[in-house]
C-alpha cells in the first residue's frame, strides 16, 4: 500500500487526484495539504494548512497541485522529509529543476515533475518532436482555462524543449518582420513561436502547426475533463516509489 499525501487537495485538480487516489486499493490517502482549508480532516484523513505540520509524518509520496509560487519550496520540503514527489504544479527554472534532481539523488529518492499527466499530451509532444526533424517551421498554440496563472504552459515549453532536440534551429518570418502590436508573435523559443490563449470553458488544449512549401501538418490534444490526467498521476505515484532519482517528464517513465 502506498500512502499518500495530496497538496492542493482544494483545488479541482488536487480535488481529482484524491477521488483517483481513494478509488485505487494499491493506494492510501493519508494527508491532505491546502492553507485555505477549514476542516480538520476529510472521511477520516487528516488536514493541514501548513506543510510544517507534516514533518516526521509518514507517507510514501507527496502529489503537488498547487501554485507556481509554492510548488519549489513543496518539492523540496517533500525530499527533505522522505517523501516521493509526484508535481503537476507548473513554473519551475531548469536551476529549480537541477537542484531538485540532485538533491533526489542525494536522498535516494524518486521523483516526477510533469507538465502535463494525460497520455494523450505526451504522445502529440513524442509525434511533434519527430515531425520538427522534416519541418523546422512550427508555432505551437496552447489554449487553458482563464484561472490558470502562468503562461505559456508548462506542456508548451516542453514541446519546444522536445522540437529543439530534432529541429534546425532558425528564425521564423520575414527578415522585416515588425511586430504592431506588442506580442504578437507570441513568445520566442529558438525561433519558434509559442501563443497562450485563456478562456473561460476550455481546461488543456495545444496545436502544433507545421508548415512547409505547399503543406501544413497541424498536430492536436485536447483534455476535455481533468480525469483526463489521472491515468498519469497514478502511474507516476507507483513509480516514483520504486526510483531513487526524480525525472521530469511523464515521458521518462512509459
């Protein structure tokens, strides 16, 4: 049986992921983090407001839906205390990143950060990566709810990190290009273009738009409800217990 805490419990992804984690008998929810929470204890699991309180704690993995602003500190006050972090939570620096990597490795301890849990996301970024190396012209779209806080996506820098690997690097547009408008180009990544669009009803779309002389190949994901990610949380949460380094990416584990 794997314990596990869920940060974030309030929000509708952390709120996802305990119904997935309470529907899973390999699995056992035994902590719930959110500082805006009232309740002292939901069917029986015990709240916390502070992640202080949950020093020398037992659990086995720690899942992260909060905020950009608290998700480092999260991950890392998670290692220190034993915990596998499995984190949806988007915004972190490559430095963030590195030193969380290798402060997991000093812990022996296994770990996720992914950007995006749905299956269906890490394929479009696997297929995109592959399209880059026969089409270098690409701008990658990414559209969310008007609630989420940063932008672009983490999935988006992902896909871009991914099509540099494959990519010819170059500019995109004409040499004269001049913006009217300030940006709208959108943001630039070795080149490429990346537009965030936020609007009320969507949840976790991203286009990828090729385009090349006399033909355009348009690659497309859309998560239409967030149980959408929980295949990928739980295969993360099962996986993490079982490393002794955190990863980035859902990719690096299937």
């Amino acid at each position: 049986m794997i314990k596990v805490i869920i940060a974030g419990f309030l929000g509708k992804m952390g709120s996802t992921a305990v119904q997935m984690v309470q529907a899973d008998p390999e699995l056992q929810l035994v902590g719930l983090l959110d500082p805006f929470a009232t309740e002292k204890e939901v069917e029986g699991v015990p709240v916390f407001t502070d992640k202080a309180d949950l020093v020398g704690f037992s659990a086995d993995v720690w899942v992260d839906f909060t905020t950009p602003a608290v998700a480092y500190d999260n991950t890392r006050f998670a290692l220190e205390q034993g915990f596998a972090p499995v984190v949806g939570t988007t915004g972190f620096t490559e430095a963030q990143i590195a030193e969380l990597i290798d402060l997991s490795r000093q812990k022996k301890l296994g770990g996720l950060i992914a950007p995006n849990f749905a299956i269906g996301a890490i394929l479009l970024m696997e297929f995109a990566q592959k399209a880059a190396k026969y089409f270098p012209d690409v701008e990658i779209i990414e559209l969310h709810h008007d609630k989420k806080k940063d932008a672009p996506s983490g999935t988006a820098i992902k896909t871009a990190e991914l099509l540099r690997e494959t990519r010819q690097s170059k500019s995109q547009g004409a040499a004269d290009e001049e913006e009217l408008l300030a940006g709208a180009r959108g943001a630039e990544v070795d080149g490429m273009r990346i537009h965030s669009v936020r609007l009320p009803g969507l949840v976790a779309h991203q286009e990828v738009i090729f385009g090349a002389q006399g033909e355009g190949l348009t690659l497309r994901h859309d998560s239409y409800d967030r149980v959408s990610f929980m295949s990928g949380v739980n295969i993360g949460i099962k996986a993490v217990v079982t490393r002794d380094q955190l990863v980035y990416g859902l990719e690096t584990l299937l």
